[in-house]
C-alpha cells in the first residue's frame, strides 16, 4: 500500500531514476552490540513492517516498519549478533532482487542487505505479487453491496467456469522460488524461512470488520490457504523450511472481537486496515520463534 490511510490493499504499494535515493538507506540495524545469536536478515512486505504500528522507525520512510513488528521481536528473542530489517510495505518477491519506488523513495533490492556471513534470513513475502491477495479483499469489500447474501466476488473472479486467481498463484510461487534461491546463492550457510500469513477470514459466521458479501467469506479464505500453500512448496522446493502461521492464528481473524490478530476494515491509531495489529506481531514472532528453537534452526 502507499500510505495506511484510507488504506484497502491488504500489502500494499507500490523513477523512473533507478538512482538510489537517501530512502535506501532504510534497513534498520537492532543491535548496537553484537549479540549471541545468529546473524539475522528480515526480508518481507507490510505483514512484517507494520504500517501503524507504534513505534515506527524513520529512517524506513514508506516502508512503514515497526519496532514491534514481528521479524523485530524475534531478532530480540534470539539475541541475534546483527540483524537488518529489509522489509517494506507493498514490497512483492520481485523486490528481492529489484528496487522498490515508493512516492518520491528508492528502496534497494532487499537482497542487498544479506551477506554471505548472514545466518538466518526470514522471506514473508507474496501476497502482493500480481496483487493476488490484495486484489480478492479490495475486489470483495467492493462488489458486497451488489449480492449481500451472495457470492458476488467469487462470480468475478471465476469466468466460464474458470478461477483466474489460481494462474497468478502458479506465478507467486515461482517468484518466491527465485527469491529463496537469490538469498541461498548470496549466504549459502544462511538457514532460510518463509513465513506465511496470519488467518484474515473466520472459519464460520461474519462480521462488520469484513465487509464481504455472505457467500464470498469462504472464497476469500480458500485463497489465503492456496497462497500459504504455495510459499509451503516453494519451500519445500528449495530445501528451505516453512512456519505456518495461519493453523496458530485460528480464532484470532479479523473477526475476532478482542482477541484479533488482523484488523478489519478501518485504520486504527495503532494498526492499518487488514493488517496485523500489536497482538498480531507478537502472536506470529511466538510462532515464528518457536519453530526456530524447535527445529534447531540456525544453531538456536
């Protein structure tokens, strides 16, 4: 997305110079002195910067992150001997190797920020490639007034009997494939771990925070699903591990009440819209950290 306000996109954003600007310079560095840890570099979208959230670090711009975003939490966690936040809000797995310009910013290749010292690198990326998830909750929220009690946004998006979302996840996992294997080819001693997405859509019933039409809940939850399986196997296609955050985020969706992890439709002082709120990032950091330290992963 661009800035959170009137925020729809569930990720979000997005020059023509390819100089880089200052904006660049917008990895943030957790440790003045090193820890015990493994060097630790975070590369993902808006899920793991945390537009909103307080606090936010300047020198990201745009990017929009957080220090309590997850990725944040867990380099806390493990008392990481460096660690470098290259995520950035709107940010697809083509902004591993490419810059990302948003507004008046250049952001530098997120690629750019591991080494080959680098020993844990995090990849949470995909919901923004070709707008595929982002396109199901704009497109949803939008055409719910047309068939409230229908399934208005799953008749758009299946023509002549054909799911067209299901072609551009193909591709989703074939650009997170390349991103795994930029990052394995620069650090090939880095552990590598894609973390998936957080549960957005409840399991049953609806709710004012999710304005989508009765029948397209369903839909946009099979989607959420297909995306996290497609980052599952192209893990699973690189030799590179996988965290499943949507099976632990059960119970804790948009619609949740109090005990959300995702905020619904309206920007609040302290999350965007559709995306993870302070609970959220600490929820996912928990099980993020745990599959680490459970898994030996990166000597934890």
């Amino acid at each position: 997305m661009t800035r959170p306000r009137r925020r729809t996109q569930l990720l979000l954003v997005a020059g023509a110079a390819l100089v880089l600007a200052a904006s660049a310079a917008a990895a943030v560095h957790l440790h003045d002195q090193a820890g015990s840890g493994p060097s630790y570099v975070a590369l993902g979208d808006s899920y793991t910067a945390g537009p909103l959230i307080p606090d936010q670090i300047r020198s990201g711009g745009l990017c929009e992150r957080s220090t309590q975003g997850w990725a944040e939490q867990v380099a806390r966690s493990i008392d990481a001997s460096s660690f470098t936040n290259a995520s950035c809000s709107g940010a697809s797995p083509a902004n591993v190797w490419g810059a990302q310009v948003l507004g008046g910013e250049t952001h530098a290749p997120q690629i750019d920020d591991v080494a080959t010292s680098t020993r844990l690198v995090t990849v949470a990326l995909g919901a923004n490639d070709q707008h595929v998830f982002t396109g199901l909750i704009e497109g949803c929220a939008s055409v719910e007034a047309t068939d409230p009690d229908g399934s208005p946004c799953r008749d758009h998006f299946v023509v002549d009997g054909v799911d067209t979302v299901a072609a551009k996840l193909q591709q989703t996992r074939s650009q997170v494939v390349a991103a795994i294997q930029d990052v394995q080819h620069k650090a090939p001693d880095a552990a590598v771990v894609v973390v998936g997405y957080p549960r957005i859509v409840p399991a049953h019933g609806t709710c004012a925070a999710l304005p989508f039409a009765s029948g397209d809940y369903a839909y946009v939850d099979r989607w959420e699903r297909e995306l996290n399986d497609a980052l599952d196997r192209a893990a699973a296609q690189t030799g590179a591990s996988y965290v499943d955050t949507y099976t632990a985020s059960a119970d804790h969706d948009a619609c949740a009440g109090a005990a959300a992890w995702i905020n619904g439709k309206d920007n609040t002082a302290t999350s965007a819209s559709y995306h993870p709120n302070l609970a959220g990032m600490a929820g996912v950091a928990g099980v993020v950290e745990a599959y680490l330290r459970d898994h030996d992963v990166a000597g934890l």
